[in-house]
C-alpha cells in the first residue's frame, strides 16, 4: 500500500463511513496517488457505468472529499476531472490506518 | 461486543450502506486498494516522447543561463511553455493528473535528477564557456531522459508491489 510524504506513523486510524464503500475506497486509493484523475479514468479503473460512477463521486465530493472540475478553453468537449482534497486525503489515510489495524488483529487471532 | 465491533462497516448494496462490522472486510478492503494501486501503475506508463521532450526542455533552461540578456527570457518562456504543453499532453494520454506522490514514490532517482540540474545551472553560471555550456546540456538531456525513466520502473514497481513510500 502506497502512503504519501509524512504520512504512516503520524496517521490517526479512524473509520470513516463515507470512504469505506467499495468502491469509494477504490476511488480515493487510485487518488491518493495520482491527486487528480479524469472522469472516464476513474470510471474505468472501477469498471462501472458511468451512472455509477458519478453517483460514487457525488458522495465523496459532498463529503468534501474530492474537487469536481470541468476546465474550460481547451478546445473540444470539456472533460471533468476528480481532484482529492486535502481533507479527503486525510480521511482516506485515517481509514487506511484502521484497515490495516483491524486486519493486524485479524492476524493475530489466527496465527 | 469489542470497540472494533462497535465500528460501522458502510458497504455498498445497491448504492445503500449497511451496518455490519465484519474484521475480515478490513483485509478485503486492503486487498482493493491494493489491486487498485497495481491497476494505477499500469495506467502510469509514461510514453518515450516524455522523457525525451523534458530533457529538451531542461537542457534548454539549463543553457539559457549562458545566453545573452535578451535571449535569455524568451528561451525561459518557451522552455516552461514546452513544460506546459507536455504536461497536458501527458494528462490526456493516461487520463491523470501530474502529482507530487510520483515524486516521493521515486525520491531517490527523483532526488538524483534535481541534484544533477542544480549542478548543471551552477556550471554554466560559473563557467562561461560556449563549449561547456553545450556539454551541459547534453548531460542534462541524458540524465533527463536515463533517470527520468528509472524513477517512472520505480514509481510503477512500488505501486504494482504495495511498497509504501518513504
């Protein structure tokens, strides 16, 4: 798992119920990463309609956690692209801690 | 019931969250973000006009300091213009945007190539010589295009293997 500058030991574990959908988590992992991401980019990692797509991003941009943008003057049909907010990178590395920390203990038990 | 039971576990059925803690969900869900984190890595393959346009690029800005004063703006202008153009090139082949995470997952080869423009500035302001100039910008070219291409196997081996960035 790919954790950004600074982050890891700092990180608050702490479950957040808006990322922990399926695939919201997946959205934020694939922009903790790459910070931004054009919508058919993001539809197309998940490999769900678009429908759906956009319905995942509504909550999280709601939520305050990603920035939708369709920039304008570049000729063509305007794209939009998916930005992860400083906050929504927070939240995702708190929940990311606490998977990581539940499953630790997943660990344990078994072994 | 343990304080982990008590964590709300929000997952999708048909676009509605249920409640039901499950521990084994936090090693499926890692496993997601994990796939999805290899999947990112293959979308990240960076074409060879990338590399090579940005080594043109620095080479330029590099060798810009040994210009004369009025020549020096204008080859800055276009060396970022040529920055510019790259980046929203790069953008819209792979649909993702340029991040400064890239950085940390190759720092060390990312490290190296700064390092190697920094000197490079420093000879040409140091050493005015024509000859010099030139051969500093080739070196900047060739480790441009060599070290850019080493970080982007790194970035792209971290992702694919889950290897956490320092």
């Amino acid at each position: 798992m790919v954790c950004g500058p600074g982050d890891g030991m700092t990180t608050r574990p702490e479950f957040d119920e808006v990322i922990h959908a399926p695939n919201r988590l997946k959205i934020c992992a694939l922009l903790a990463t790459a910070t931004t991401a054009e919508f058919g980019t993001v539809r197309d990692a998940l490999g769900v309609a678009d429908s759906v797509t956009s319905k995942q991003l509504k909550v999280l941009a709601e939520a305050g956690y990603v920035k939708l943008s369709k920039p304008t003057g570049t000729g063509g049909r305007a794209k939009t692209w998916v930005t992860l907010t400083p906050a929504g990178r927070r939240a995702f590395q708190g929940h990311l801690a606490m998977l990581q920390q539940m499953a630790a203990d997943i660990s344990q038990s078994v072994g | 019931m343990t304080e982990r039971d008590c964590y709300l576990s929000v997952m999708e059925n048909n676009g509605e969250p249920t409640l039901h803690p499950s521990p084994e969900e936090a090693r499926a869900s890692l496993e997601d973000v994990r796939r999805m984190e290899a999947d990112l890595a293959d979308r990240m393959v960076t074409p060879w006009w990338y590399s090579t346009g940005l080594g043109l690029v620095e080479a330029l800005m590099v060798s810009s300091m040994a210009f004369p004063d009025s020549a020096r703006a204008p080859a800055l202008v276009i060396g970022l213009a040529g920055l510019g153009l790259l980046v929203r090139s790069y953008q819209r082949l792979t649909g993702l945007g340029m991040s400064n995470q890239y950085f940390a997952l190759a720092r060390g080869w990312s490290v190296a190539l700064v390092l190697v423009i920094l000197v490079a500035f420093g000879v040409v302001l140091l050493v005015d010589q024509p000859l010099v100039t030139a051969a500093t910008a080739v070196v900047v070219f060739v480790a441009t295009v060599v070290l850019g291409r080493r970080a982007d196997t790194a970035m792209r081996y971290r992702l694919r293997h889950g290897v956490r960035a320092r």
